[in-house]
C-alpha cells in the first residue's frame, strides 16, 4: 500500500484505487503506532474512494526527524576515499566500511525536506556538488521498519573531503533532502529492486547510473537498530540508508539540473536544482 501525502491529507493507494483516510490518521499517528500497517488496514473499509490526485503530493513526512547512514555501498566507500585523499581522511572510511558499528548521522528536521518537484540546493560556498540516491526506511517509535520512500542525500563532496569534520556543513542545510514521492508500507523490499539516478541538464542527460538493493553491505534491521539504541523517536523517524551511485568526480551540479531517482515500487522523485 502506499500513501500519499496531499494537502487535502492523507491518501492511500490500492490495487483498487485511491482511498481518502480520516484525518485523524496522521503521519505521526501512524509512526508512533506499534503496527502501522494493521492501523492501515482497519482504516480502509472507511475510507471513501477519491480520483487520482492531479498534481504531485508533498513529502511523506510530518514531524520525523530524518537521519542517515553512510558507507553503506562498496562504491560510497570508494567515492568517500577518493575525495579525502588530500585530507589524510580517506582511511576513515575504509575503518567504518569495515566495521561492525555503522556511520549514522542526523540530515534534517521535517521543516527542511522538500517533496516531489521542490527544489533542491546546492551550497553557494562549495564548488562540487552531487545527488545521492537513497533507499529510505520509515521507522516507527518502537525501532520497526514499516515502510520505505526514496531520498535524496544532497552532498558538497569537497567540503567533505577537505575534512571529515565538517561533514555537517556538507550534508546538513536548507534544500539539502528530499523525500518522496509517497509511503510504500510493506514488506521488505527484494535485494534485487534497482534504484537509478538520472540528472538531466539542458533537456539532455548529463549522468545516468543505477545500482540494486543487495550491494547494501548492512542489514537493514540492523541500522535501525544501531540508531535507536540510545536515541528516542517519539514519532518514529526516516532513515536513509546510503548510496551505490555516484557521478564521476569531475561531474558537479548546476542550477537548473533536474534530479530523477527511480525505485520502481515506490516511484520517481523529481526535484530541480535551485
């Protein structure tokens, strides 16, 4: 099932349609809900049958903190290493690939993510800029995964790589995730499902990659698990769970660019560069 997040509130979307839910059930209500898809269930046989919306909806997000995970692809490891290299900060990296314990790090309060076809930003003091494609888990208050959406992890990977310490000004900054485009709640996802990445420029495309699910090193579970042991989420929260697909280091964004992620169950997250 999935939901849709819209200013009218919140729609779910079936093999039979599009259901209007009532408007006490929340994105919050649903996160700080022990089973949030039996809630889910029990609330559609109410739930009036509505058309299609015409226009995409906002972020699936209410008040969830979101977070993310990085190292998690062979590929992320390798990027990470290449951009500190001058830093003598590449060996950081290869220590987190490698071990037990995950990189976990806060990206952004709900009042700083942007929905389908938002724009995006790239920081005005950072020369080198890209997008990075992310599965993301919808965690409920307990610690379960109960959902996924896709993310968009915006990076200045030259901050970054001048030194692992400034990794929040490079990650953490107005414009800098986007969600969408809606909740798919359900089972896991296959280790098969692919995830792509297409920036188009100037009406052509500039990058175009895609990799699947199963490169993720970690195990799902297991990331969650290492976020909530000492942290309370009252309203659940989003995890992104790191990327397998980066641009080539020459390669950076520019205003205009248009970013396309594409998990084919949940959908395709536009978003323009501001």
């Amino acid at each position: 099932m999935k939901i849709h997040r819209t200013i009218q509130g919140l729609l779910a979307e079936t093999g039979e349609g599009f259901r209007q839910l009532p408007a006490e059930l929340t994105l919050d209500a649903l996160f700080s809900d022990a089973d949030p898809a039996a809630r889910l269930r029990a609330a559609l046989p109410a739930a009036r049958p509505v058309p299609p919306p015409a226009a995409p909806g906002l972020a699936p997000i209410g008040s969830q903190e979101v977070w993310a995970a990085g190292v998690t692809y062979l590929r992320s490891r390798t990027a990470r290493m290449d951009e500190s290299k001058a830093s003598g900060g590449a060996i950081f990296y290869d220590k987190v690939y490698e071990a037990a314990r995950p990189e976990l790090f806060f990206k952004a309060p709900a009042y700083r993510v942007v929905g389908p076809g938002e724009p995006v930003r790239i920081r005005r003091d950072s020369r080198w800029n890209v997008p990075e494609p992310e599965l993301t888990l919808a965690i409920n208050a307990h610690g379960r995964i109960f959902g996924y959406t896709i993310g968009n992890d915006m990076s200045s990977r030259d901050i970054e790589g001048e030194n692992p310490l400034y990794l929040p000004q490079a990650k953490v900054y107005d414009g800098a995730a986007a969600l969408g485009p809606c909740l798919l709640v359900g089972d896991p996802l296959p280790p098969t499902t692919a995830i792509g990445l297409e920036i188009r420029r100037a009406g052509r495309t500039a990058f175009q990659g895609a990799t699947d699910l199963g490169k993720i090193k970690r195990p799902l579970p297991s990331l969650a698990e290492y976020l909530f042991r000492e942290t309370s989420f009252p309203r659940g929260c989003y995890l992104m769970t790191g990327t397998g697909v980066c641009p080539p280091d020459e390669f950076t964004l520019q205003s205009g660019d248009e970013i396309l992620i594409t998990l084919a169950p949940i959908g395709v997250l536009a978003n323009r560069v501001a």
